[in-house]
C-alpha cells in the first residue's frame, strides 16, 4: 500500500517536473530523466527520486519523514 502511495505521489511531482521537457523514455531512470531538467526543477524532484527509489528496493520501512519529502516537492514544483 505505501509504495503504490509513494509511486502516485512521484509520479505527480514528475509530471510538475516535466512542464515543457521530454517525457522519460522507458529505457531511462528516473535519475537519467531528472538530469536533463532545469536545474531549479531537478534539484527539487531529487529527493523525491530517493524516496521512490527507497519504497523500490530498501526493505527500511517508509517514515512519515519520506511521505512529506514528496508532499514538499509537489508543493514546490508547483510554485514554478
């Protein structure tokens, strides 16, 4: 249930992110996408990729501390 809650919540904040840039490719990470943003979007969805990455592939349990990294970034790319 959280990580289908995180990865809602990322890829929200992505599609914020992407206002006027590519689409990801499949073959791409999340990470490899980020890095052709604008820096200002890029360096705000970067701490969102690691909550998504760790709701991936950590077996630590997520901490309401990750739920409002995402929370944060979503309210921030909306700002620009």
């Amino acid at each position: 249930m959280n990580a289908e809650v995180i990865e809602h919540l990322f890829l929200r904040a992505a599609k914020l992110a992407e206002r006027g840039k590519p689409s990801r490719l499949d073959a791409q990470t999340w990470r490899e996408w980020a890095c052709g943003l604008p820096g200002n979007r890029r360096t705000i969805l970067m701490p969102a990729i690691g909550v998504l990455e760790k709701s991936k592939y950590s077996p630590e349990p997520l901490s309401t501390a990750d739920f409002a990294i995402l929370e944060n970034t979503i309210r921030d790319l909306k700002g620009r």
